[in-house]
C-alpha cells in the first residue's frame, strides 16, 4: 500500500431529493484524489433555479480540477444516477462527468451487462450465475421490468387521490434512464461489486482500504435465515404493520430480494410475465404496493462502501435498506470494523428501515455530548416527498433524524439554503 492521504473532504451536494457527495483524499497540498458517489435528484424544493444540476456539475469540475478519478453509482434510482444523463449536443449534466475521464466506474453486482436477461455471453456469465445463486437471471430481469411497471404505473388512470401522489414519486424515481445507464456503462472501466468483493477502487486510492459489504449476491442471501426482518426493534417506527398499507411491504420484508409476492391469496414468483400481467391489470392499491416493493428491491441493490485510512472509518451505504444490511451485519468481522465508524452517510435519506438499529448500536463514537471523535452523520433528503406521517413512514423519519441529532454531529442538506448548494466536512487522518 502506497503513502496514505492524510485528509478527505467530503462536499455534500443539495440535489433536492437525491445524493451527491464528492470526497477528495488528500495526500498532499497539490495531490488529490476525488470520487464521486451518486449525482442525482428527481425533486426540488420551491425556488430552486433548473439550471442546479448543472451547476453542481460544473462545481464538480471546478472542485476536482477537471479530472476525476472515480464514480460510484450506488443504485439504479433516477435520484442516484439523473445527473449522469447525456444530451445529444453533449450538453447534459452526465457530459460534463464524463469530460472529467474516471478512471473507474463502480456499480452492484446487478448491473453487470452479462448477467443480464439478455445475456448471450460466452461461459463467463453462466460460470457468474453459478456464483451468483440460482434465480440470478430472474432476479436481474425483475429489476429491468421494475422500470416498465414505473412506466405503467405513471399512465395508470382512475387512482384513487391519496394513492397518487406515492404512486406518481415512486414512478418517477424508477423510470428508466437509459442515457445515464449507459454513459455509467462507457464512461470508465467498470467494477460490478457484491458484498466481501474487491471494489477496484484500491489501485487509485493508495493507503486507502475499502471494504464492500453489499449489495449480497443471491447466494449469499440465501444463507441468511428469516431472522431480524420481522424483528420491530430493527425499524424506527411502532406496529407499522398494522397500518392496512404497509402490511404487504412488511411481509415482502421478511426475505432479501422478495421472489415471492402475494397477491389475492396467491404466491407468485416475480418475473417478467407476472410483472406485466399485473401491471395491466391491478389498480390502486395494489399497484402501489407492487410498485413500492420493487422500490424496495431496488434500494436493496446498493452497493454499500466503507472506506477506511488509518483508524478513520467512513460509511456510504446508499438507500441499502435492512435486508441488504443483513448479510454484512451478520457476520463478525464486519461488526467489528462497523463499530468504529466515524462518518456515515445515513442511508435511504433518512427514511425508517434504512438505519438498522443492530448497526446504529454497533456505531461506538456516539455521544450525546461534544467529544473530539463524535460521529459525524451526513445526510441527503428533503421532507415531504416520500410516506407520511400518519403511517410513520414518512422521509426523513422524525424519530431516526431526533436520535442522529441526539448522539451525533447531523448535517442535513436541508440547512443549506438560497445560494448555498454544498457543504464541505474535513476529516482529518
Ligand atoms: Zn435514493
């Protein structure tokens, strides 16, 4: 390992509902290495001008000095990657990152093009599929139908009004954008990581160690047994499951990457030809809660990173919701180097069940007063957007943002107003 930086500053860009973070590891006053995690938003609030997006691009620009070295595109939501799309004129917001040449384009295991349902790849792919678990390419073909079923469920008429508004968010989240998948696709090299994979971003990062622990491959998942998932403790919410709403979430819940959904008394295993089916049948209701398990699912396909220099520990698990915690979470070496984390980007914008709480205890730098190594929590969200208040599903869930607020050093991008659209932290290695 080469000589290790002896600083990163973290700039925690406002894209409205979204994330964008930028860290630049110093390694001395003129040498800097800068990765970008996630640029994308599909909500502003009131007031914000359109030309944001490219602003922060060009501030990414500025701030790197025209050559970034890394991008880390956590998931597939459009609040994770809108900011990597192109434009024909090669005007967009994804040209711009991309004239910033990374070396390295880092993605979950799930966006590997040869896994894919179309995948006519030679042996390779089918030797990855054994590796991977069985149901991969099933599982794979769900994922790109989810952006299908966004599609239907935006068109879907007649909703009922208190569904429309979820419904029309969630949609717009999981629409497809093709020209930002593709620009991740050809931008740099590209490293499709699994949870205790190699994240490839150690060649450019000396001194820096980083650990993946997620997204887990099927096959890791299928080791974990039905535990914790219906475990209340684990969520910053009451009986959720007794709202008649969030009963079909909750029991979605109870395995990583669901493949089995209820639906009129029936269990059906998620694929294509269900998917589509029901998309043209179901209304309502229901949509919607095919619509938000498939959200979840999604979120659960992000890559969760962990960098570590020196004793210093920070943690960027994208919107990873418990059940993609859970195979890291199980295991011991894990625990042991989560418990000494220093910074952490609060998962799913602060929303209930992507904070587990066996991982917000693990985290010992906690303390209700100053101290000089109190964590350091960041988080990118905006209120009012996603679940409510009546079902305590509501982003950035009040109860979890009093507790960051209560044991940590919380930024929230909501504090930055006007003008200001980044705030920088320093850690010090
Ligand atoms: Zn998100």
């Amino acid at each position: 390992m080469g000589k290790a930086p002896t600083s990163a500053t973290i700039r925690t860009y406002h894209v409205g509902f979204g994330d964008c973070f930028l860290i630049s590891f110093g390694y001395s006053r003129k040498s800097e290495k800068h990765v970008l995690i996630d640029f994308g938003s599909t909500a502003f609030p009131k007031g914000v001008p359109k030309s944001r997006m490219m602003e922060i691009a060009e501030n990414i620009k500025q701030r790197t000095g025209g050559k970034l070295h890394a991008v880390v595109a956590t998931h597939r939501h459009r609040d994770h990657i809108s900011g990597f799309a192109t434009e024909k004129a090669g005007k967009g917001t994804g040209d711009v990152i991309r004239s910033l040449k990374p070396d390295l384009v880092v993605q979950p295991w799930t966006e590997d093009p040869k896994l894919g349902p179309k995948a006519t790849g030679p042996g390779a792919s089918n030797a990855k599929i054994k590796k991977f678990g069985t149901g991969t390419s099933e599982h794979i073909a769900a994922l790109s139908l989810m952006h299908e079923l966004a599609h239907q469920s935006l068109a879907a008429r007649n909703l009922p009004k208190n569904l429309r508004g979820e419904l029309g968010f969630l949609g717009e989240s999981n629409i497809a954008n093709p020209s930002a998948v593709k620009n991740l696709m050809t931008m740099a090299k590209n490293s499709y990581v699994y949870c205790g994979s190699k994240s490839g971003l150690e060649k450019m990062l000396p001194g820096v160690k980083i650990e993946v622990l997620g997204p887990p491959t099927l096959k890791q998942t299928d080791t974990i047994k039905r535990r914790r998932s219906r475990d209340p403790d684990e969520f910053w919410h009451f009986q959720v499951s007794a709202t008649p709403l969030a009963a079909p979430a909750d029991k979605a819940r109870t395995t990583l990457f669901p493949r089995y959904v209820e639906s009129r008394g029936f269990s059906h295993r998620i694929n294509a030809r269900w998917l589509i089916h029901h998309a043209r049948t179901v209304r309502g209701e229901q949509l919607l809660q095919i619509v938000r398990m498939l959200d979840q699912e999604m979120n659960n396909t992000s890559v969760i990173l962990l960098f570590q220099v020196g004793k210093k520990k920070l943690l960027f698990p994208g919107d990873a919701q418990i059940e993609n915690w859970q195979y890291a979470l199980g295991q011991k070496k894990y625990q042991s180097l989560l418990t000494s984390v220093n910074l952490y980007k609060v998962g799913h914008h602060g929303s209930l069940n992507a904070t587990p709480k066996s991982l917000w205890k693990l985290f010992k730098n906690k303390s209700e007063g100053r101290t000089e190594n109190r964590l350091l929590c960041l988080m990118s969200t905006m209120e009012g957007k996603h679940g409510s208040v009546s079902s305590q599903t509501e982003v950035p869930r009040s109860k979890l943002v009093r507790e960051l607020r209560r044991q940590s050093d919380l930024f929230t991008t909501q504090q930055l107003r006007g003008k200001d659209f980044f705030h920088d932290i320093v850690v010090k290695f």
